[in-house]
C-alpha cells in the first residue's frame, strides 16, 4: 500500500511520472500477493492490499497521463499534418501557399547566387496566433529524389505581421531538370 501512495504522489507531480508507473507496478504485484495470501489465510491484510493494488492501478495510469502530456507538450501537432516533416507541402514557384499557420505570398522566383540555389521575394504573415519564427525546408525532387535543398528562416514574427523577402538559401547549386518543389515546416 505504501509503494501506490507513493507511486499515486509522483504520478502528481510533473516529470515523475516515470517513477509513479514503476512503483505503481510494484504496488500491483505486492497487492496481488497480499490478497493471495490473506486468501490462504497467511496474512490479515486483505482490505490494505487491496488498497495498494487500487493505488497501483491509479499510478501507472498516472503514468500514462504524464506520457501523454508530455508528448503532446513536444509533439504538438502530428509529424504527418500537412507541412510537417513526414508530409512536405508541394508548392510551385511564385505561387502563394500556406504551411502550419504561415500564409506565403505569391511572386517569388528561385534564384542561383554564386552557383548556390536560394528563393528571393518570398513574403511570410504569422496566422498562429502566438510568436513563432520560421524555419523551413524547401526541397527540388526529381522523382522520389531530392537533388536540392535550402533553409528559409527568420526572427520572432509577431501574430498578424508580415516579413517581407525572408532569408532562404542554401549550399547546394541549383539543380537541372528538378520536377516538384516541396516545403515542410523544420519545428
């Protein structure tokens, strides 16, 4: 019964969550031993048995809790919504699109800067609703192969505010005979 009150505390309390699900294990399998025990009328304990069995159980869900939250705290969104890094946005040169809760607007050309591929007059408004900046990945695929990829990035862009010509670039020179351009959200 101990080791549930314990395992049920820490299961309170945020990133011991781990230690709750273990002792709540262990406060099972002592529950589940006690209550054999008084059955056979080798120990007296059953009612605190089942007490530690009960704050066993509630530990480890406890710890599942704990997971859950803190997976949903670093993995907000899932890795397949559109944008995110399992599954690019195509998008086509000077074409507007929106990744993630950033609108990008239309007129901007991929450009070749000292046989480096970069994307200039690309223009960004944060519709998140919070501080955020950019980072992202544009890709130049020929096929299911990436030929090239640069970096677009910026500063804390305030909710509602546009940036205009954001910094995009990268080391790999632009590629002939590329067939799709892909951009996914880096964060």
């Amino acid at each position: 019964m101990v080791l549930g009150i314990i395992g049920a505390l820490m299961g309170l309390i945020p990133l011991f969550f781990l230690v709750a699900g273990i002792l709540g294990v262990l406060a099972i399998v002592f529950g589940i031993i006690g209550i054999s025990r008084a059955k056979r009328g080798i120990a007296t304990n059953k009612i605190m048995s089942w007490f530690g069995l009960l704050l066993g159980v509630i530990a480890v869900i406890l710890m599942f809790v704990g997971i859950a939250i803190i997976d949903d705290a670093f993995n907000g969104e899932s890795d397949d919504a559109p944008g995110r890094h399992q599954n690019p946005v195509d998008i086509v040169e000077g074409q507007p699109f929106e990744v993630d809760g950033f609108s990008y607007s239309g007129g901007w050309s991929v450009t070749e800067d000292y046989g480096m591929v970069g994307i200039e007059g690309l223009s960004v408004t944060n519709n998140r609703g919070e501080n955020d900046s950019l980072f992202a990945t544009v890709k130049f695929w020929s096929g299911s192969t990436v030929l090239a990829e640069l970096t677009c990035h910026s500063g804390d862009i305030a909710p509602g505010t546009t940036i205009a010509d954001v910094d995009c670039g990268g080391l790999d020179e632009l590629p002939n005979g590329y067939d799709r351009m892909t951009i996914e959200d880096s964060f």
